[in-house]
C-alpha cells in the first residue's frame, strides 16, 4: 500500500478524503486539526482516534509477558500483547480476545491502568490511536503460544525489562510508565 506515502512518511489519513462522503462535492476542506467540513452541505467529519489495548500480565515470579512483533509496524522489538477494538466491541471484552488471539492465554480480571495518544503507522497511513493500558493475571500459563501478529513471548524479570526494546512509541512510554509504578510499589 505503497501508493499512500509521500515522500517516504505516512499520510493523515485526513488528506486521502477529498470528497465529502454525503453531497460528493470537492469542497471538503479542513475544519480544525482533527475534522473536515464539507462547504457546500456543511456536513463535518471527524477524524477520532481509534481505540486500541496494550496488556501488562506478569507471572508468580513477578516477570512481564513480551513478545517479539513479526509484522511491521516494528517488526522485530519488543511489544506487549494487545490490539485494535471491534465494532461493539468494550475494551475489556479487547482485552480478552486479543491476548487469547496472541498468546493462546485467558486472563482473568485485568485493573485498568492509564491511556496514553498514539499515531500507529499502517499501509502508508497515519493512524491515530487512544492506546488504553491494563494489567491482567492469568492462572496457567501451559497453554502459552506466539500467535497471530507475534514471533514469540517470553517472560522478561521486571529489573531488565529495557523499554527502549519495544518499537511502538505508546507501548515503550507506557512499559516506562508501569516500571516507573513498579519501582514505587516495592519502595
């Protein structure tokens, strides 16, 4: 998907609406950073960002679940289990299904824990996301298998976790986040 870059970077995904999806005229124009306005009908359009969940689960011997990424964006660092929301989707039911699709685990509960802004680079667009963090317990990890997007997972001790290994920048800011806590909670 190539055809959506411009001179290398990723495009808003803003600029590729130029016709306003209700009258058809080419008089769509930005409105403000985030919604375009339509000049003939004065339909507005706004471009919100998409929910997404990132899941801390760590073991009984304190160790924090990571996988390796084997798709772009990042492919290669580090990354914590989670994904995009459905439609109709609640996050909790996100939670849930993405760390089963990733991992082949069910959690059990999951404490909501902070939100952090994201733009998520995918198929040469700007994808704006609200990454929504949570920390999960799992009973058994027996059943534990790198699936769907992951290479592999592995448990990493809390004091070598290096956030600079996670390749997407929410989730490296927010392993920062949760180790920051972390080291609160033994102090």
């Amino acid at each position: 998907m190539e055809m959506y870059r411009v001179n290398g970077d990723y495009m808003e995904a803003m600029d590729l609406f130029r016709f306003c999806p209700v009258c058809g005229s080419a008089e769509f124009n930005r409105n403000n950073d985030s919604s375009k306005r339509c000049r003939r009908c004065g339909f507005v359009y706004y471009f919100n960002p998409r929910a997404s969940v990132a899941v801390f689960i760590v073991n009984e011997k304190g160790e924090l679940l990571v996988g390796r990424r084997a798709k772009a964006p990042a492919k290669g660092t580090l990354d914590l289990p989670g994904g995009f929301t459905e439609y109709g989707e609640t996050v909790e039911e996100a939670v849930r299904r993405e760390v089963k699709e990733e991992t082949g685990l069910d959690v059990r509960g999951g404490r909501y824990l902070f939100s952090l802004p994201n733009v998520y680079p995918y198929s040469g667009l700007n994808v704006h996301t609200m990454d929504l963090f949570f920390e999960c317990r799992v009973d058994t990890t027996e059943h534990l298998s790198a699936m769907d997007d992951v290479a592999e997972l592995f448990f990493v001790p809390m004091e070598k976790l290096d956030p600079d290994l996670f390749g997407l920048l929410s989730v490296r800011k927010g392993v920062e986040i949760y180790l920051s806590d972390h080291q609160k909670e033994i102090l």
